[in-house]
C-alpha cells in the first residue's frame, strides 16, 4: 500500500459497519466498510477518515483520525451517542413562515450548543412570506446572545454570499426541521448529496433521506439523517439556567442561590424578562424545558 492510494474523507452518514463519506477533492459520496478488525469503531458524521480502494467497488477505512470534538447525548435508557465529530459550530435553520419558527426547538439547539462548548448561528430562510421586520426582530434577539444570525434566500441567491463567508474555514453542522430549505440552501452552495442509508451490512439502500456535505476551504457544512435527535440532556435547573446565557448575571441577584426562575418570590430573571432584558419568547423556552424535567 502506497500513500498515494490513501484518501482523506468526511463521512456524513453511518451504518452499522460502514459510512457513506465524501472524499477530499470530490463531490459524489462513496459507501466505505470498515476492516473486520475494526468492526467495534462507531463512527458518526464530521469524523476524518483515510481510506482506500480495493477495487472498482470496494473501498475500505484503513483510519479513523482523532477526534477535535464531539457532540454526544445520553439516550432514554442512559447510554451515550457521538451525534457528529469534528464540528465547532450548530447552525440552526428555521423557516420564517411555511412553517413558522419554533423558538422552544431554536433555544434547545443554542442551548445544545452552549451545553457543548460550540458555537451557534442561526439561518433565517423563506423572507419573501413575512414583512422585513420580522426578520430583524428575530435578529435582535438572538444577536447580543454572541448568536449569528444570517436569512437566505435560495431562489433568488439573496443572503447566500454571506451565508458562503460564514461557513469559510468552520466545520459547521445543519440542524433544523423537514420544510425549512435546507435542501434549497445545499442545492445553490453545490454540495453534495446522497439518497439513502446503510444497512447493518454495510449495503447502501434507497430510501428518503439524504446526507449532504458542503466543503469550503479550512472546514465543512453538513447535514446527516437524524441530526434532528438532538435534544438536552437532563440537568438541574441551575445548569440549565446557565445554558441560557442572558440568564447568568440577573441569576446572580435571585433571593435564593437554588432559584429555579420559575415561580420563587424576587427572581431577578423573571424580573428582567419583565423589564424586557430578556426576551419573553427566550424565557417562555426555559420555562418549557425546566418543566420537562430538563
């Protein structure tokens, strides 16, 4: 085996025993298995791997490169998964109507975000269905939480540019619900796109959902089935005031250290949600959140 047959690759879906990864330099996905000896490696999309080529339809991973990071939750019956790899930013896409945002799912995924360490952005899509200042008042809420906020339109390539600035030299992962144009949004970037998923046999199979990749120079923008799982994980509600940035300083001034912000006498966050310090729709997330059990 020489270097020259070694190949570097993103992966952006995962099987059981295999992945469909995008090679460097390329844009049609291929379907790479892992070697029998490394059959216990779990990958997840945003991993680097080496691989190479058997023969015209085989190709194997020979590496798994470390890993910079990884976004990884804790499932119903308390195990942990690596949800992607190497991703230092959660862009979030919402559509501004057709269908209308979701702060409560817009919040938990900053939050989620928060919780990892990795930056957030927030992708405003659909512009031509509302008036302008639905856009900036969207804007204005999120943009002193150190949020960026960007709207798109697709078809007609309005915001795309700086959307293309955004993304260049970030390893960025997609999040967002079915209908918001993310589909649009990969189609005018020209990334790359598969339909289908891996067997347990590590077979590609036809099927409805797609995995896409967008490489730009210095970092990548991804978007893999199931991406949407992402949900927080249980925490007391002091940690999860903390993931709610704006929550921090007014915590600090609450009569009681344990305040939940939720009905306790002289919580100073609600105080400030009162004095519009805090966005009423932000607080309305955390309410929802802390009374889940989040």
């Amino acid at each position: 085996m020489t270097d020259a047959q070694v190949r570097r690759a993103i992966v952006i879906a995962v099987g059981r025993n295999a992945a469909w990864a995008v090679i460097d330099g390329e844009r049609e996905p291929i379907l790479a298995v892992l070697r029998k000896n490394d059959r216990r490696t779990v990958l997840a999309p945003g991993d680097i791997v080496e691989t190479l080529q058997l023969d015209a339809e085989r190709v194997v991973i020979e590496r798994v490169t470390p890993r910079a990071s990884a976004l990884v939750r804790r499932t119903s019956a308390g195990r942990t998964k690596t949800m992607a790899a190497n991703i230092d930013v959660i862009a979030v896409v919402a559509a501004l109507a057709d269908p209308p945002p979701s702060f409560a799912l817009i919040d938990q995924l900053i939050a989620f975000a928060v919780q990892h360490g990795v930056g957030a952005a927030l992708v405003l899509t659909k512009p031509d269905l509302v008036p302008p200042e639905k856009a900036a008042a969207i804007t204005a809420i999120y943009a002193p939480l150190d949020v960026t906020t960007l709207t798109v339109a697709p078809r007609t390539g309005g915001g795309i540019d700086a959307l293309r600035a955004f993304l260049r030299g970030r390893r960025t992962l997609f999040v967002g619900n079915s209908g918001v144009g993310k589909s649009s949004i990969f189609r005018v970037l020209g990334g790359t796109a598969v339909v289908g998923e891996v067997s347990a046999a590590g077979r590609g199979r036809q099927t409805t959902t797609s995995a896409r990749l967008f490489q730009t120079e210095g970092g990548f923008l991804i978007d893999s089935p199931g991406i949407g799982e992402f949900v927080l994980d249980p925490v007391p509600p002091a940690e999860l005031a903390r993931l709610f940035v704006e929550f921090r300083e007014p915590a600090t001034r609450c009569r009681f250290g344990d305040c939940r912000h939720l009905a306790e006498p002289d919580c100073a966050v609600r105080e400030a949600v009162d004095a519009g310090a805090i966005a009423p729709s932000r607080y309305a997330s955390y309410r929802l959140i802390a009374l889940a059990g989040g």
